[in-house]
C-alpha cells in the first residue's frame, strides 16, 4: 500500500519511474510524520492516533526506522496519558 496514488506524468515527455514515486511517497510519509505531531502538540491525540493506525504500514516502508520508531512511542505513549485522563 503506497500514501499516493500516482497519477502518471504531468507532462506528455515525462515518463514516470519507479525513483519519483518512491520519492513521492517518502515526501507524503513525511508530511504525515509532521502532521501526526502536531495534532499531537494540539492536544488532538485521538485523531493523531487514528491517522497513525491509518498509515502505519506504508509509514514504516517509508520512513526511516528510527524516526518510525520514535513516532510510534510518541503516538502509543500520548494516546495511552489521553485514555487514562478520562
């Protein structure tokens, strides 16, 4: 499962490769990581957990390990403070 859908080259003499989606899906995957902490920072915990729950496979194909390693216990940590806070 990719985080894009590639939708082919954007100009006719463009020929899409394996190279630009693999890119194309780590700049998404890091996209996703800042935006999974900032609903993190804005107390939005839940929905953060949800997006990474969401994602979490092609996150970690994407991602390097330490950073999905990091984000991983960020998320499970916040959302386990957010559940006991209830």
């Amino acid at each position: 499962m990719a985080l894009s859908e590639y939708k082919g080259p954007s100009t006719f003499t463009e020929t899409p490769t394996p190279v630009n989606v693999e890119e194309a899906n780590r700049q998404i995957a890091q996209q996703n990581i800042v935006l999974i902490y900032s609903l993190i920072e804005q107390n939005q915990v839940e929905l953060a957990h949800r997006r990474f729950e969401m994602l979490k496979e092609p996150l970690k194909q994407y991602l390097l390990p330490e950073a999905y390693t990091v984000l991983e216990a960020t998320v499970m940590q916040s959302y386990s403070a957010e559940r006991q806070s209830r």
